[in-house]
C-alpha cells in the first residue's frame, strides 16, 4: 500500500513546537495551498492544510520557517477521530511531516529572518544570537 503526499504553500503561522511527557519534540503548522485551475466564480481557491512534523523535523521546521515562507511538505495522510465537547465524533485529517525543503530564493528567507527577529527585539529577556549552523 502506498500512502505519500508532497504539498507546497505557505505558512499560515509560526510553527509551534511542544514537547510529549518523554520529552518528543513535534511541531504544528498550518499550510495554506492553492488549489489548480479556479472556483466557480472565476478566484483561486485555497485549501489550509494542518500538518504535524515530530522529533528533529519538528525542532528544524520550528527553527527554520516562520509565517508567510513558501515550503515543500512530503509525508503521509493521518486520519483521526477524535470526540468534541458536545459527545459528537469527528474525523480530521492532516499530514505528517517527514522531509521539509525550502521552497524559496535565500534572498527571501533572509529577510523573513530579519523581521522575524525584528518583531522580538524590543522584547526583555531575548538578545540577537548569530547562528552559523544555519543549513541554508
């Protein structure tokens, strides 16, 4: 059986990265795609797609992307049930994230990591670290 998906979008928001009880990193995003052809009145459409990276995938896909840079998902479909407040059963599918790629000029990255950083300058406590282990 064969399960892969490859999508390409852009973040809808920083990637938020937790930790499990034994310490697993895994990290949400949300990845807005544009869907080929148009709608029915003549517009692009746009599906918002959640996706779910684990382990070191999660800390580099936290670490390297923010809302708004263009990215390349591969992974697999994940189905889960789930039950809301109410009792009622949901499905909801999303993607788990097994390889993450850079879909964008180093240009463009570097000025997304400029105004990432501008954003949390003023903030108490946060001073600006350089990193040369930077994969790109």
């Amino acid at each position: 059986m064969l399960n892969k998906i490859f999508i390409m979008g852009r973040l809808t928001k920083d990637p938020e990265l937790r930790r499990t009880q034994n310490g697993t990193a895994v990290c949400s995003v949300s990845v807005a795609v544009e869907r080929d052809g148009k709608g029915a009145n003549g517009e692009k459409e746009t599906d918002f797609i959640d996706v779910v990276a684990w382990k070191t995938t999660a800390e580099f896909l936290s670490k390297y992307f923010a809302k708004g840079r263009m990215i390349i998902i591969g992974g697999s479909l994940q189905m889960r049930d789930w039950t809301d407040r109410d009792g009622n059963k949901r499905r909801s599918a999303e993607v788990v994230a097994r390889d993450v790629y850079f879909a964008e000029p180093k240009q463009k990255a570097e000025q997304k990591t400029e105004q990432k950083t501008e954003t949390y300058a003023g903030a108490e406590g946060f001073e600006e670290v350089e990193d040369d282990d930077t994969p790109f």
